[in-house]
C-alpha cells in the first residue's frame, strides 16, 4: 500500500499499535511475543520499502517517505476550501485540528458518493440490531480501526475519492450484515403476522362454534403464508441490492467520465513547454495540482484558489515562483478566475503560453515580474 500512495505508511504504525494493544489486553500476554511481532511487521516493510526510501535519499537529499506528501500534501486536509498552509512548517495544535475538520468534511462528501444514505442505513442495521459479543466487540473494532485511520490519515494531507476507495470491502461486509437481518428481520415479522393470524382464526372460531371451518381456513392460511414469506424474502432481498446497485451509478458515470482528465493533460503539455522554454534546472512552478512540477522536473509551490490577488502575487514573488499555471478547472469559480482572461491585465504578473487541450481545461502559464 505504501509503494502505491506513500500517506498508507501510517498502516504500519496502525498495526503494530493493534498489537501491542493485544499484547497488553488480549487472553495470552507475552511481551516477548509482542515485540517479535513488532518487529516482524517493522522489518517486513522495510524489506520492500528500503529500496525506494534509498531511492528518495538520493534524489532529494533526504530521508523521506514521498517528496509529494511533505513538499505539496502535508496538511492540505482544507485545500479544497481554497486556503493556503505551509507544507514545510507543523501548524499549532488548534490550528492542526481545525485543518483537519476541513479535511474530514471533504471526505465526509467524498464518501457519501461511495456509500449512499441507503448504504449506511443498513450498515447501522448490520451493526447493531443485535447486542455484541466480546469476540465481536473486538472483531468491529478492530475492522473500525483502519476506517478511522484512513480517513484521519487524508483529513491532514489530501482528501480525494480514489483514496478512500479501499474502504469498500470492510463498508460493504458491514452492509451485507446489515442485508441479512433485514431480511431476518423481515422473515420473522412475516411468521409473527402469521401466528396473529392462527390466534386470530381461533379465537373467531370459539366465538361461533364453528371448529372444523375456522381449522380448515386456519391451515389455509398458514400454508399459503409459509409458501409466501420465503417468496418474499428473496424478492427483497434482490429488491435491495438491486436499488443499492441502481445509487452507484452516479459514482460510475463519474469516475467513466473522460472530460475530467482533460486538466491533468494540459498540465503535462503546460509543464512540457516550460521544460523546453527555460534555462533553470528545477523551475519554480506554483499551480494547485504539482502535476506539472512533475513532468517539468521541477519544485512545487501551492496556489490557493482564494486568496486575494494582490497577496497572491506578493507571495509568489515570496516563494520565488518562476512560473504560474493557471488552470480553468480549479479557478473558474474563485477570486482568482481573473488569470484565466488572457485578454485582461495582470499586474506582476507576463502571460507567456497558453494551452487549450479540451474544453473547459484552458490553462494559462505565467512569469512573476519582478517589482
């Protein structure tokens, strides 16, 4: 997971604080056992992941997990909400925290597309219908444990849909749960109506001394409900899933859908023309994606959709910003939209290129003027 998306590091911290917790609270204590684990997991990490942080060691001239998360992630848990954070300095404790609401808000959204009201509704169901047992306290803790994780993880780095992805398979052992006792539930509602029924049958025929009829419709009755409640139970069952199925398919044409990719391509093409168009080895580049930076081989400076024009270019003069990408996608709907009229003027700031590789994904190129 790591070698897939650096910020899944903490997973390894996350186990081996499982296992001490097991260590110190499970039926069988061993410190010696718990440190071999410790360890065992520690060293099996290492094994696959040493030859890559020796990689990063050498290509940015220091230990770290991913240039991107320290350098452009690191608590950009609020960056959507269009405020700039320092990559390189640890806020205040206060300040952590409310950076780190902002991001579990973004995620809050972000999973509501994966797992619709419906999805937590029978979720709950599957949770607590029945009392726990120890063994299963433990169990959906445990399972608890990497959802909590996971999204504290992205809350203090970059909360985005794709990431909390693989929550999938543990959300959807708790909905299936959830499928089962509704339809036990359903199954022993269908036999207590049934049961009312016979009583009801009974009664009657006490009433009106017609013993041999009210059996006869008695036994009626209860075969076609015996019959009836297994139909029934399988038709809703496939009723749910089927709706369930029927709310992931705005999910479906989202992610299927090409246009969105539009934005990373032009910053490729944007971060192309910049690596043949200038003479600095590592420019620059302040864009609110370090897409370009990539391809253009260069140094990454946040742009924060909101800010106020006039402190944007004194901060990107700050940062030494070679180059501005201005992408239409993220600042169409901000204070900065301005940098998307090429016709318009820019004070501090040149226009030199501009890329228009699909539609509604114009992006124009900057150089900071000096005062």
């Amino acid at each position: 997971c790591y070698l897939l998306k650096p910020e899944a590091v903490g997973f390894v911290v996350l186990l081996i604080a499982l296992r001490v917790g097991a260590g110190l609270f499970g039926d069988e204590r061993s410190f010696k056992q718990t440190l071999f684990d410790c360890a065992a997991l520690a060293c099996g990490f290492a094994l696959l992941a040493l030859p890559y942080l020796l990689y990063l060691r050498g290509a940015t001239g220091a230990w770290t997990i991913s240039g991107k998360v320290v350098r452009a992630h690191l608590w950009q848990g609020n960056g959507r909400a269009g405020e700039f954070v320092s990559a390189t300095s640890v806020p205040d404790f206060v300040t952590a925290l409310v950076q780190a609401a902002k991001g579990l808000m973004n995620e809050y959204n972000f999973l509501g597309m994966i797992f619709s009201p419906p999805f937590v509704a029978l979720a709950m169901l599957g949770l607590f219908r029945t009392s726990w047992t120890r063994v299963r306290a433990r169990r959906e803790l445990y399972l608890a444990a990497f959802v909590a994780a996971t999204l504290a993880g992205y809350a203090v780095t970059l909360p985005n849909i794709r990431f909390l992805v693989p929550l999938l398979p543990i959300l959807v052992c708790w909905l299936a749960r959830g499928i089962v006792e509704f339809e036990g539930w359903l199954a022993a509602t269908l036999g207590r109506v049934r049961e009312d029924e016979r009583d009801a049958v009974e009664n009657e025929s006490e009433e009106r001394a017609a013993g041999e009829m009210a059996t006869r419709e008695a036994s009626i009755r209860e075969a076609n409900a015996r019959k009836f409640s297994p139909r029934v139970s399988r038709l809703v069952v496939a009723s749910v899933v089927a709706v369930l199925l029927a709310s992931l398919i705005p999910l479906f044409v989202f992610l299927l859908r090409g246009d969105k990719w539009g934005d990373y391509h032009g910053q490729k093409v944007a971060a192309v023309w910049i690596k043949e168009h200038t003479m600095t080895p590592a420019p620059r580049i302040m864009a609110t994606a370090p897409v370009a930076v990539f391809y253009a081989g260069g140094e990454y400076v946040a742009l924060a959709a909101q800010e106020d024009y006039a402190a944007f270019v004194e901060r990107a003069r700050r940062e030494r910003a070679d180059f501005i990408i201005a992408n239409e996608r993220s600042l169409s709907n901000t204070s900065l939209r301005v940098l998307l009229d090429a016709q318009a003027e820019h004070p501090g700031l040149r226009l030199v290129h501009e890329v228009r590789e699909a539609p509604g994904h114009k992006m124009l190129v900057y150089t900071v003027e000096s005062r």
